[in-house]
C-alpha cells in the first residue's frame, strides 16, 4: 500500500456491489510491513489528537466509528488503540450487548439513537444495530419478514444521522475462522485473559458460515455513500489497528475542523491581565 494512498478507497465497499468475503483474505497485508506501520504510529497519533481537538473544539459535527466482527477480531483492541491516540474527554464509547427487557419493549434502533455522539465527539461503537440483521437472522430471533425489511430502514436512519452532521465510518473486522481458534485457545491459556472466554462463543463458532452468508447481505445492502462499509484484514493486530487509526484519521481530515474565533477584545482582555500597577 503506497504511503499516500487512500485507506478508505482501498477498503470501501462500494455501494451497489455484492462483496464475497471468502475472496477477501483476513491476512493480507495490503503491502505493508510492521516495520513501516509501527514507524508511521506516532505520526498518526499525533494527527489524530490535533484533528480532534479541533473536532471538539469547533462542537458541530462529529464522527461515529461503528465496528463489527466475530468474536475476537478484536474491536476492543481497536477501540484502545484509538483511544491511546486522542483524547478521551473528546470520545464516547458505547458497548451493545444483548438487549435487556427494557430495550426490546422499544423499537431495536432505540437504543442505538440515545447512543449517537454529540456534536464535537467521537463516537465508537462496539457493535451495533447491525446485530439486529446478524444475530438476529442467524438464531432466527424473528421472522424473515421482519429482519429482511431492516436493511433499508438502517438505511434510511443512518442517511438521517449523516445528515445531521454525523460521519459514519463503519468497519467490518475481517478474522479468518483458523485466527479465532488460536485466539480462543490463547484466552484459555491465558490466566489473565481467560476471563474474557465465554462458551458461547464456540457456539457461534458452530454457525461461522450463516454469519459470514449475514455480513456480506449487510455489506452489499447498507454500504452506502452517507454510511459506507470498510473490510478491514483482522488477522494481524498491527495492521487492522493502523488500517482504522487511519480511516479515522482520513475521515477527520476531509471534515477538517476550525478551532471557533469567538468575538473577543483581546487588547482589554489583556490590559486586564496585566499585574497592578
């Protein structure tokens, strides 16, 4: 990947295309070596914190990250290492897990709406509505009728979002079904990571083909050019984690923010900062 290209151009799925995720390989690395990602970091970082400050500074618009994967492809990793690179002040992270009796008595974007960042922030969400057409759909938690007609009301409700001055980044974290084993054995033998094993998710592991069917309609249906989809490789923690620092990094870029000039008399402000007499 040459240094100036776009990461976005290079990861977008393109509205209208129907993508097939057995051709896109989760270990690729797309040309660049861990040398050259970890050499690039500290740029980066330090862009991202500058473009953000002005973000929350100029307090109008902001940005939504919305990541998606299987089980340990690793969106907690992701959120930390942006996180690491700006300000937290300026970030609101927000984790959906199961609905709770509360929420499904509400319509499934309910929760999602109360989450949306204000203006000035970022937000990041550690999944997200999309569960609502993936794990839905594959434990038949409702009709086909019923999640089927979602797709375009997702659409609709994040063309409403981006509308209101809200940039939606939505990244698909692509590990490969040989990379999640290790992963779920490395939990296992891990005493200060096995907490985070749950059972469960080689229960999901059990039905990787349905998901995988789930996410390409999700890709090819809801990638649109107010909310597009982003196939990130997850298989190397490095890269993914560069990949979206730098989407994140283009996407604030292109908005660009200005620190606010507010109407100030700087001559008497500073007369009146003088020391007495």
């Amino acid at each position: 990947m040459a240094a100036k290209q776009s990461v976005r151009r290079l990861l977008a799925v393109p509205p209208g295309s129907t993508p097939v995720l057995a051709d896109a390989d989760p270990g690729d690395d797309l040309g660049v070596s861990r040398k050259t990602a970890e050499k690039r970091a500290p740029e980066v970082a330090t862009r991202l914190a500058e473009v953000q400050e002005r973000l929350f500074a100029e307090g109008t618009r902001s940005v939504l990250l919305v990541l998606q994967g299987m089980d340990t492809s690793g969106k907690g990793g992701t959120i930390k290492h942006v996180i690491g690179a700006v300000n937290p002040m300026g970030v609101q992270i927000t984790a959906f897990k199961k609905p709770t009796p509360a929420e499904l008595s509400h319509h499934y974007l309910w929760r999602v709406r109360r989450e949306l960042p204000p203006p000035g922030r970022i937000g990041i969400f550690d999944r997200s509505h999309y569960e609502d057409v993936l794990v839905v759909r594959v434990h038949n938690l409702v009709p086909k009728a019923v999640w089927s007609t979602r797709y375009d009301e997702i659409n609709r409700f994040e063309a409403k979002v981006a509308a209101a001055g809200t940039t939606i980044v939505k990244c698909f974290l692509n590990i490969s079904y040989d990379e999640q084993r290790e992963r779920l054995l490395a939990r296992l033998d891990d005493p200060e990571k096995r907490w985070k094993f749950r059972e469960g998710d080689i229960d999901e592991r059990a039905r990787w083909a349905d998901y995988q069917v789930a996410y390409e309609e999700a890709l090819a249906r809801c990638s649109t050019s107010a909310a597009p989809w982003y196939v990130v490789p997850a298989d190397r923690k490095w890269l993914r984690n560069h990949l979206i620092a730098a989407l994140v990094l283009e996407t604030l870029e292109e908005l660009d923010p200005v620190f606010p000039d507010p109407p100030l008399d700087l001559p008497a402000l500073r007369r009146r900062l003088e020391p007495p007499g």
